[in-house]
C-alpha cells in the first residue's frame, strides 16, 4: 500500500478548509450605502415601556431630613449598590408578589403590577408622604437581567444597571459575536403574557436601529446561531486528523513491506 502523496494531502486540506472561511462582508453591523464620514445619518427608534410584573425586584430609597425614617424603609444596601452585586440587591430589595404588590414598611402593601418604573415611584411617593414629610422617593428595577448565548465570546446571564439596553450593547455584555457568529441570524425571545416571543434580527441590516426590537427588555434573550463555516473548520480540523493517521499507517505498512 503506497502512502498518500504530501502535495495530494495540503490540496485536499486546502480546499476543505476554504468551505470554512468566513466572508468579509459579513461581519460588519448596520451596513448601509447612506453612511458617510461627513453627514451624520439619524435613525429613529421606538423605545419600548416595560411594565412592572410579578417576580420583579425593586430599589426603594426614602430621602428626608428625618434619618431614623429614611433607614425604616431603605433596606437596600447602599455598599452593595455601588459594588453592583446582584445577589444582595435581590436580597434587600422589594419583590413584586404573584398578586402585583409590593409590600413596604408601615406604609403597607401597594400595587405596582402593571405600572412603568416611574407610576410605581409616584404610587410608592404618596405612600411615603403619609409618614415622612417631604421625602424624596426613587425608585429603580433591581431585576433588569438580560441571557446571552450562542457565538458570542462570553455567553452567560447579564445584569443590566441602565434603563435602557440595545441590542448592540446586550452583545457588547457579551464580548461581541465571535468569528463564527451569525449576524444575519440573531433569535430575540422576549416573555410576553400570552407566552415567548421569537424574532429575528440582522445585525447587519442599518433598519436594526429603527426597529421596534432595538432596545432590550428584562428577561429578553439573544441567541447567535454559528455559521456553516464554523462547522466546516470543525470538520476540516477532523479530516486533518483522519488524513494524517491514515499517512501514517501508509508509512508504517510501506516500511515494513520494504524490510521484508
């Protein structure tokens, strides 16, 4: 049996390996024909409000000239805040029960359910007025976390600290899309109350900026599907393998033919 040929193996390797190549021109986002250096281009966006839900965490913090007053409802943690540790932030913050209520020191129990952040503030400001004269109130969502999977550089669950994220800046949470990551083909699943909502997003495409999915909601999820090429590299690093034991068990049958 004859070994394989070194120039037939780098040519069979070769083009194995050009199927798992990925194009430039699919890796830049938002691309578009209208972008230039010398005039800015604006893209208008609808920003979606997110109402309060059972399950939902929030900070409340009482401000007012009466400390002992402020420390009876300020729960929260103020080292953990600036740390950002999302474990004690749960721990100390307001949940919203199943039935949309929150339940606050002496004030008592107040319904959020169904409110923006700044209905609940103004809801939970009036509680307040009742006990602490001229408290300032504000009121923040401690349980704004994003999941990002798929291609991109860190999966994992993320904590968003800003009332608005994008797309953009989700990924961004994530260390970008890797090589292999899909642009074209982004799966956004966001919890709806009749169930999960499936869209597609591509990245690639500068009408992302307009869209109505261009700002992320809590408990949204983004998943990056792989490229075919990311599967042809995968193979070719296998084929290389087989092809190389393959040359040498050729080798070793050719030697021992030969020294009979």
């Amino acid at each position: 049996m004859r070994p394989y040929p070194p120039q037939f193996l780098v040519l069979l390797l070769s083009l194995v390996l050009l199927g798992g190549c990925v194009s430039q021109k699919s890796l830049p986002y938002l691309q578009s024909g209208k972008y230039s250096t010398q005039t800015p281009v604006t893209s208008e966006n609808t920003r979606l409000t997110y109402r309060l839900q059972p399950s939902d965490v929030l900070s409340i913090r009482v401000q007012s000239v009466q400390p002992q007053l402020n420390d009876m409802f300020n729960t929260t943690d103020s080292r953990a805040m600036l740390n950002g540790d999302p474990g004690t932030l749960f721990l100390t913050g307001y949940s919203v029960d199943e039935l949309g209520f929150i339940n606050l020191p002496t004030v008592g129990r107040l319904k959020v359910q169904g409110m923006t952040v700044d209905e609940a503030q103004s809801v939970v400001q009036q509680g307040v007025a009742k006990y602490v004269r001229d408290a300032n109130v504000l009121v923040k969502l401690l349980s704004f976390k994003i999941t990002v999977l798929g291609e991109v550089r860190n999966p994992g669950r993320y904590f968003v600290y800003n009332a608005q994220c994008t797309v953009l800046e989700g990924l961004g949470l994530a260390g970008d899309l890797s090589e292999f990551g899909n642009r074209k083909n982004v799966k956004l699943i966001r919890q709806t109350a009749n169930g999960s909502e499936v869209v597609l997003l591509d990245l690639t495409d500068s009408k992302l900026l307009s869209s109505s999915h261009f700002y992320l909601l809590p408990n949204d999820a983004l998943y990056v599907e792989p490229m075919k090429a990311r599967t042809n590299r995968g193979n070719a690093t296998n084929l290389g393998l087989v092809f190389a034991g393959i040359s040498t068990v050729a080798l070793i049958l050719n030697y021992i033919q030969s020294s009979k």
